[in-house]
C-alpha cells in the first residue's frame, strides 16, 4: 500500500476507535486503543521491525484490536464485522485483512489461559499483543483494573472469594460468577510478565510487574489495619 493511502488508512482507523469506543468505561476506551498502538509501534522499533507494510499492520492491529471486545457485546462473543468492514473500505489486500484479524481474535488472555497456542505467533502477533499487555499492568494497568471492577459494581475485595486457579476460557469469560478486583491481579495481571514474548516487552513488563506487587502488598496491609 502507498504512504499517502496507508497514512489515510490510519487516520480512518483512529476516527472508527474514538467512534466505537467513546461511551465505554476508561478501561477499554479510545485512549486504551491509543496507548496500545503508540507502545507497539515503539516495541516494534526496538525489535528492528523497519518495513512500511510491516509496521501498518502492528498500527491497524493495535488500534482496531478491543472495537469488538466481548466485553462489552450483549452476547458475551467477539464481534469482528467492524473491523472486517473497515479493513475492506480503507483498501487494505485480502493477505493484510487476514493477518490483522487474526492478530486481534488470537490475542487475547482468554485464548492463552490454558496454555494452549495454535501456531507460533507471528513477531508482529507479539508485538501487538505484548503492547496490550503492558497496558494492562504497572500503574495505568491498575487504575485500569479497579475502572473496569467498578463500572461492573465489583467489590475491591472480600476476602471470602479467592482468586481462581486453573481457569478454562469459558470460566474466564463468565459474566456470571461473583469476582472482587483485587482477584483480577492474582487470576490474570500477575501473569502476564511471563507470557511476554518479545525481549522488547519482556524488558518493559519487569518495571511494570514490581510497581504491581508493591501496590497489591500495600493495598492488603491497608485493607487489614496493618498499615
């Protein structure tokens, strides 16, 4: 694709995220998207990833990836119409669409949650779904925890619900099972340091990783009376 018509592809696709985005919680809204494409396209740089075709593809993928977030779908299923329809109009090839939708359908923490991979991901798989992960630990990933526990009235805590082990996809993508915030970094966020997969995001994660243990460890000395 020509510079000029990748650039316009981008600026489409930033105007369809803060279209599509802009009512939900702080969690998962435009400027998630926003700091999701900025992280992965400077993990790209460090991984050496140069080519214009290359890096349009980890922009597109990062910034189109939650537009169809099951989270916020009525029927709890991923919903990728948008974004297949977008990636038709901005004129993208049939190669590119595929690659960028199967970035974002096998990104996501529940299709890892069982340890269970399909094929070795691509370097620009990795990246894109590296930069979401980081987004989502350290201390933006926090606030974004509690953001996203309260706009489903979740309790902070209760120390009579632990945290899950051994979650299938389908336990994980429950909306239906009583869960407290402070579970999410045990069940989810404290994993995600060891399932970085580029050295870029595995050197990133650790800074982010440590700023998370310190808070939980506060937070538990705070909750008991202890601090």
């Amino acid at each position: 694709m020509a510079a000029a018509a990748a650039a316009a592809a981008v600026r489409c696709a930033e105007e369809l995220v803060e279209r599509e985005m802009s009512g939900r919680d702080a969690s998962h809204d435009a400027a998630h998207a926003l700091r999701v494409r900025d992280l992965a396209l400077s993990l790209a740089a460090e991984q050496g990833v140069s080519s214009p075709d290359r890096l349009l593809i980890v922009e597109l993928a990062a910034l189109l990836h939650d537009i169809g977030d099951y989270k916020y779908t009525k029927d709890n299923v991923e919903d990728m119409s948008i974004i297949k329809r977008f990636l038709e109009e901005v004129g993208l090839e049939e190669g590119q669409r595929e690659e960028i939708v199967a970035i974002i359908t096998g990104m996501g923490f529940k299709n890892e949650v069982s340890n269970k991979l399909n094929a070795e991901p691509t370097l620009e798989f990795a990246i894109v779904q590296d930069a979401d992960r980081l987004d989502a630990i350290g201390a933006i990933g926090v606030a974004r925890c509690f953001t996203y526990g309260g706009s489903k009235n979740s309790a902070l805590h209760d120390p009579n619900v632990l945290p899950r082990d051994n979650l299938s996809k389908e336990k994980y993508m429950s909306k239906e099972e009583k869960q407290t915030s402070i579970n999410h970094f045990h069940e989810k966020l404290f994993k995600l340091k060891d399932m970085m997969k580029t050295e870029a995001g595995k050197k990133r994660a650790e800074k982010r990783h440590k700023f998370m243990e310190n808070f939980v460890a506060e937070f538990y000395e705070e909750w008991s009376g202890r601090a």
